[in-house]
C-alpha cells in the first residue's frame, strides 16, 4: 500500500492518503473498535526468500530481552512534563526551554510531577556535520543542546529530546536518525538526556520494501531501543509511530510510552477522536508501557475552558503521558487551576498504573471506570455531545461491590456525596465530571 504525507514548516499535522479507498465504516471500525488487532508475522515473505540470503534477523541475534526498554522501570507513571510543539511549533530556542523550565518551578508544577522539559521537531538542521552528528541549528542553540540540557538538571527537572526513526523529522526541516541510530543515541547520552521522543517520518520503506509497515515500524524500534540500552544511560523511549492504528498492541513491549493516535490538534473534534482511539486500547496500558493520545492542549486557544478541562480529565482516566503544551509563561489562571489540580492529577499517576475503562457509551454519553491502588474507583461521566444529558451509572457497573454505602468525591469541586448505587451526573456539553468512588461501610 502506497503512503504519503504532506508537511509544512508551521504545522506538522500530517494528511496521510492511502492508495486503496478507505469506506465511511472502515474509519468507524478503525476508530473505535476495541480488542486485539493481528500480531507481526516475522515469518513473512522477505529478501532471503528472493536472494538466498541467510534469513533476515531484525535482532541480529540478540534475545529481545537484550535490547527492549519494556520492563527497565524507566516510567513507573506516566510521564509528566512540557513540550513546546503545540503552542510554538517548530521556533523553539534555548531560550524558550530555559524560561519554561523555569515556569515549571515558579507554577509549582514541578512539586506535582511535571519534571520532562521536552524538545520536539526543528531543534537540528537538515544536514549531518562531516562525521555524520547531528547539529542543533544555530540560531536556536547558539551554544549547542548540552548547556541547555545542564541549564534544566540544575533545576531539578529532567531533558527530553527529538529525532525520527526515518531519515528526516516530519516537517523535513532536520535530519533524522535511521543509518545513525547507535551515533546518535551516544550523543544523546553524552548531552544527559533522559527522554528521546521517536517519531515516524521518512521511513526506509524502499530499502526494506520486502517487510509490511509493522514488521519494518518493530524493526527500527527495537534496533533504537538497542542503541539507547548500549549507551548505559537511563532515557524514556517514546515511540510515535501514528501511521498505524495497531501501534499500541507492540510498541509499550519496546519502549516506555507509545502513540496511538495521529498528531492532536487544538480543537474539540481532534481532542475527542484521540480519546477514542486510546480508549479502545485500554487492556495494553500499564507501568513502563503507557498510550499516548498526544500532548495535552491546555491553555492553547482553540478549545473553551470546560473542552480543556475535559482533556485534562479523560488523560488522566486513561493514565495517559500529561505534557503540558502551552506557553507556561503566559497562563490564564484558568489554564493553571486546570494543570494542577492534584486530584486529578493523582488519578493519572496512582501506582498501580490500570488505564480507564469505558463501562459504557450511549450514543457520546460515556463512562470510564479506573481501578486505584486502595482499591477505589475512579469515574468519569464525559458527555460527547452538544447537548445537556443526564448520565447514570451505578456503583456495581464501575466495578465495586461489598459495602452498603459509598462516598462519591468531586474531583473538581471538592464536594462529597454518599450512595448506596446509583452515580448520576447532569452533564453539560463537551463536559466531563470526574469521581473517586469508595465503600464507606
């Protein structure tokens, strides 16, 4: 199957064109279907069944437990931080890193756990030096990335970073790492780094035209998790492979966090649909292996203040990665009661790292349901749609039994009620409402 996608310089949201039509239920199936989708087949046709070739070996003999990131306990929770993308695009500086690093200590968001201070596309230039490195764009990185990086440690925070799997990044302004991946992982450790963001533009299909986009995507990212594992360093390997919609049922086996949606936008209709492409995959979420529905647009302006607040809610449920992607150093204090709101905030990051589940969705009237370390619920009443609705659920369809009473915590408001079954809500459009759910006797 051909694949495309286009890109300019001001938004890297990609517009992928299939060369076989895809149908109106095609893209619902593909949306919101949930259970497990077709394992790679590395017994497929390949080169060796052409050339008489030794057969080809994606792990060059390794066991996979020597060179996949899954189990390292590198990201016990999901990872909490910022990523200046969203908000600035591609114009990111060292500046910019240095004064949101900063906003990060000032806003006490540091003291809730947002500790990531992630670079994304555009940090490099297009072309290597003449021994193959990489190289930070000058105007940028005057200085280059490692005083950068030594600026954010001496805060307290921790440095993430961004390269693509393939040959460019996916504006196609800098180069990406695929023929490089032990150079480049040596120099990321060498420049302290302790997140690498992996993204999936201009992949080598053509050299390996012989391997479907799973096999070749499950390829590449265990030979990138190789690379960082040799360099001894401890860095969180992200991996965004948004091409393919089974992503998450192999990615978090090879690395910390994996993308199951394409990029987010700052709108409504884009938030939801990556909610509901995560949703679907609530069963492979877990320590060390979380999905990632992007980043969160909170405080940007295309969203109301009850949409943000919705986001910021339906991440947490999904025990999804909370990077911050606004201008910190400019934040309505709306936007910032909405960041740190501790509660919820403790939803996301509780210890024994289940993603919600939807226990139902009537036509856009939702409920999620996520099982806590003490045993407790948390319950998300999220109305999809543009009109009012009434939203019930009750305590044994969440997935709690044995007392006679419970106690219903507003995670928003701070109220407390008590129940003996029934979890009702009236929920206003586009709004989510979320509980923790505990038996009180």
């Amino acid at each position: 199957m051909a694949l495309f996608w286009t890109q300019n310089n001001l938004s890297r949201r990609r517009t992928v064109v299939f060369a076989s039509a895809l149908t109106a239920a095609s893209i619902l199936l593909a949306i919101t279907a949930v259970g497990s989708l077709p394992a790679f087949d590395e017994s497929s046709p390949n080169a060796s069944a052409r050339t008489g070739e030794p057969p080809f070996d994606p792990l060059g003999g390794l066991p996979p437990y020597a060179v996949v990131p899954y189990g390292n306990e590198f990201a016990l929770t999901p990872p909490m931080g910022w990523n200046g993308y969203n908000h600035f695009g591609l114009d990111v500086t060292a500046q910019t890193v240095r004064d949101m690093a900063r906003e990060l200590v000032l806003t006490g968001m540091k003291s809730l756990g947002y500790v990531y201070v992630n670079l994304d596309g555009g940090w490099d230039l297009r072309e290597r030096s003449r021994t193959g490195e990489l190289q930070p764009d000058p105007k940028k990185f005057p200085q280059g990335i490692k005083p950068v990086v030594d600026y954010v440690h001496s805060l307290g925070l921790k440095f993430g970073i961004y390269t693509s799997a393939g040959k460019r990044n996916c504006a196609n302004t800098s180069a990406g790492s695929f023929g490089h991946y032990q150079q480049d992982a040596d120099t990321f450790a060498a420049w302290g780094v302790d997140y690498v963001k992996l993204d999936w533009c201009f992949m080598p299909v053509r050299e390996y035209s012989f391997m479907s986009h799973v096999g070749l995507s499950q390829m590449l990212a265990k030979r990138f998790g190789a690379a960082l594992a040799a360099t001894g360093r401890r860095m969180v390997l992200d991996i965004n492979d948004w091409i393919d919609t089974s992503t998450s049922d192999w990615a978090n086996s090879l690395g910390n966090v994996g993308r199951i949606a394409i990029d987010i936008g700052d709108t409504y209709p884009s938030m939801v649909s990556n909610f509901i492409h995560d949703v679907a995959h609530y069963r492979t979420a877990g320590p060390d292996h979380w999905n990632d529905p992007d980043m969160l647009e909170v405080g940007n302006p295309g969203m109301t203040f009850n949409e943000q607040r919705t986001q910021f809610t339906l991440w947490a449920e999904l025990a999804a990665p909370l990077i911050a992607g606004n201008d910190l150093s400019d934040m309505t204090v709306e936007a910032r009661a909405i960041l740190t709101n501790a509660s919820v905030i403790g939803v996301d990051q509780d210890r024994l790292g289940a993603q919600g589940y939807p226990v139902t969705n009537r036509k856009g009237h939702w409920v999620l349901s996520k099982p806590l370390l003490d045993g407790n619920r948390a319950v998300v009443l999220f109305n999809q749609t543009d009109k009012p609705a009434l939203i019930r659920t009750t305590v044994a369809d969440i997935g709690l039994s044995g007392a006679k009473t419970y106690q219903l915590q507003d995670l928003w408001t701070g109220e407390v009620h008590e129940t003996d079954n029934l979890i009702s809500a009236f929920v206003p459009p586009h709004c989510a409402e979320m509980y923790i759910v505990a038996p009180v006797a």
